[in-house]
C-alpha cells in the first residue's frame, strides 16, 4: 500500500510575505508551495544589504527581501522557479544532527519525484560531498554545490538551504525551470566589467528544466508546477506509522494579513546548503 503524501499548503503572494512567516508547530512533514506573483531578488539570511543594486533593482520592479535559511541570492521570476519550503519535525526518523547529512534524504526526494516526471536527466546527480564553493557562490545560490541539491549533468537544477531550531527545520528549495544568469547578475552591486565576468561565469553553473528533453515541455512554473509540487509530496510521504498534519486551504497574502517577522531567537540556526555553518 502507497504511503498518503505529505500535506501541502499553497501559497501565492509577495516574496516579502511569504519569507516573514513563522513555522507553527508540526508532527509531520508538510510542504508550502510558494507562487511569486512579482519579480522577486531573494537573499539569504547573513548576506549583506549592499551586495544589492537597489536602483537597478527599483527600475526592473524587482522586490528584494530576505529568507531565514542563508546561502546566495536567488531571483524568483513567475514561470522561472518553483519555490517549495520542505517542514520536517525534529520528531521525523528522517532528522538528522549531522547538518552536513541532514540535507541528503531529501535531496533523493527531489531526485526521484522529477525522474517520475518523464524528464531526460543525463547524470542525475545528488550531491553527497562537502561543500563546493565558488569566487561567485557567496553572492549566488546557484554559483555553488552543497549537500543534498541536485545537479544535471555537473549543473545545478535544485538548490537547497535550510533554518533549523529545536523543533523543527525547514527547508527552502529552489527548482529552476529558467535559468538566466544576466538578468541575476543586473541586480547585484558589481562594477560593469565586473558584471560580464559574472554572467559569462554563472552561464554553465545551473539549468531549469525547459533546457531538458522528455517531458520538459508540461513540468514548466506555472499551473504545471502542481506536477512538480505533487511529485515531491509524494517522495517526502511521512514515514509509515507516523502522524499526519491536516492539509490547510489556499492562502493568499494581503499584505495586511502577513505576520511580522520574529524576533531573533538565539537558539535558532541558519543552515545554508551554498554556506553551511556547524550547530553547536
């Protein structure tokens, strides 16, 4: 018998709302499907603000905000990315103490939800070793490889960071549909020369899934992307026997609506996958 897959609730509204909300408390893992329905630059959580280019920013209509997990800036562009944030209770035989092994069950999760999708993925690859940086990788989520995120042929497709406290972790996973690395590296504070470098640097790092044959063409961001939402509840199906949390309705994000972000807990900890720090 076929586990139930994991509850998912999802969520469509600005990036600044979505990445000021609390994690309630959990018994079982569940998924928030996040839809972006503006340009979003989003940092991670230590980055600093002047790595930005807020004019360049403001001119493109491009939101910039900030995650709780750390790592690189990621740009959210409708139709580009599939943002889900993976919730995994501390109680999960799936926990690990180990942060550097906590990312790899679900990196096989992502690994075989989009081989069900018909995918051609030459050396489809998750990523098992330590961490692989890049001159680029402080400034970009996907200009480098850590632990549990996947790769296509030696290039990234699903990138993985994570905040962990001692309740639960949550995990905020990026898949790319589209990559393009010009119109990221437009937003950062770089010197023009600077800028070419970068963009001709990032060109062969990652790759969406619209660059893969198969079925490419249906698993797009987008209504697609309940494919691709769905898939992934279904690979990360709570272990059998545990409990499972009630699915909630749609939720979309009057700006009044948002709660504020939380005060700093010092006993939180932003676990990047692209810069990942050791728990005490």
């Amino acid at each position: 018998m076929s586990r139930p897959p994991a509850a998912v609730e999802r969520w469509q509204g600005s990036a600044s709302d979505f990445h000021g909300r609390d994690v309630p408390p959990i018994d079982a893992v569940r998924l928030w499907w996040f839809e972006v329905q503006r340009p979003a630059l989003v940092l991670g959580s230590t980055q600093p603000d002047d790595v930005v280019d807020r004019g360049a920013a403001e001119r493109a209509g491009v939101e910039v905000v900030r995650r709780r997990s750390g790592g690189g800036a990621v740009l959210l562009v409708p139709g580009d990315v599939t943002w889900v944030d993976v919730l995994l209770p501390r109680t999960d035989p799936r926990w690990r103490n180990d942060v550097g092994r906590s990312f790899e069950w679900l990196g096989v999760a992502w690994a075989g939800a989009l081989a069900s999708l018909g995918l051609e993925l030459p050396d489809l690859s998750v990523h098992r070793g330590g961490l692989a940086r890049t001159s680029l990788s402080p400034l970009v989520c996907f200009a480098g490889l850590g632990p549990g995120e996947v790769t296509v042929g030696g290039r990234k497709l699903v990138g993985i960071s994570q905040r962990r406290t001692r309740r639960h972790a949550r995990f905020q996973c990026a898949l790319l549909h589209r990559w393009d690395p010009d119109r990221l590296v437009e937003l950062l504070a770089l010197a023009p020369e600077q800028r070419s470098g970068a963009s001709r640097a990032l060109a062969d790092v990652a790759v969406g899934t619209a660059a893969l044959g198969g079925s490419a063409d249906r698993v797009v961001a987008g209504p697609a992307s309940g494919e691709v939402v769905r898939a992934l509840a279904a690979a990360v199906a709570p272990p059998a026997g545990a409990r499972r949390s009630p699915a909630r309705p749609a939720w979309r994000s009057p700006r009044a609506a948002a709660a504020p972000p939380s005060a700093v807990d010092p006993r939180r900890t932003h676990v990047p996958a692209c810069q990942r720090k050791d728990l005490e």
